[in-house]
C-alpha cells in the first residue's frame, strides 16, 4: 500500500510540474532557495515573509536572516538542495528538500498553486 501512496503522490507531483503552476523539479527549489538567500542578503523581511507559509510568517526577524546569512554561506546551493522528496500532508502537495549531509532543510507545501516554506530552515 506505500508503495501505490507514494507512486500516487509522486503522479500527482508530475502532473502539478506539467499543468505549469508550480513546477516541481529540484531546480526550481534550488531556485527558490537561492532567492530567499538572495532576499536576506537584501535584508529584505518583508518579502522573504511571503515566501512562507502563513504560520512561519510571524517569526522572521531581522536578528534571525542577519544570523542565517553568515550561516547559509558556508553552503552550496546542490549541499542544501541536494534530493526532493514529493509527499502530501492533509490533502496538499509537499516537498521535503533534503541536504546532501541528509538533514531535513525545510518542507514546501503548495498553496493556492505556488510553493512555500513550511519550516524556517536558516535559524
């Protein structure tokens, strides 16, 4: 029964890259990572909130990306986006990014047809 789940899943993924909502590939979140990267660097709170899912949105601070911009410059863009791993949560399609060191960056979940973190992966 996992094993038809995950092909389920992993179809339904596909076809939410093919319909052009959302493209589900890894280098459209290597892309997406870069961005936020590029957001702090900016300083740029505001923006890189949206980014988020609404419940992660309150807790981006200044103090935390000034922090996380030190931190994320140790990295490569394929150490921190190295696997993708398709799933659902509560009827949404998400995709758990994976490091190459096998941590857990962040979940994206697809809302309203665009990805967004679920986990704030640079505190």
């Amino acid at each position: 029964m996992k094993i038809a789940t995950t092909v389920l899943v992993s179809l339904a993924f596909a076809a939410t890259a093919l319909a052009g909502d959302a493209p589900a590939t890894k280098k459209t979140f290597q892309q997406e990572i870069k961005f936020q990267i590029e957001l702090m660097k900016k300083g740029d709170v505001e923006k890189l909130k949206v980014r988020f899912t609404e419940r992660q949105r309150n807790k981006i601070t200044k103090k935390m990306i000034e922090k996380a911009v030190k931190e994320v410059g140790n990295y490569s863009i394929d150490e921190l986006v190295h696997k993708v791993e398709p799933g659902k949560y509560k009827g949404q399609l998400t995709a758990k990014i994976k490091m190459k060191n096998g941590r857990t960056l962040t979940t994206f979940v697809l809302v309203d047809g665009e990805w967004q973190a679920d986990t704030l992966w640079f505190k």
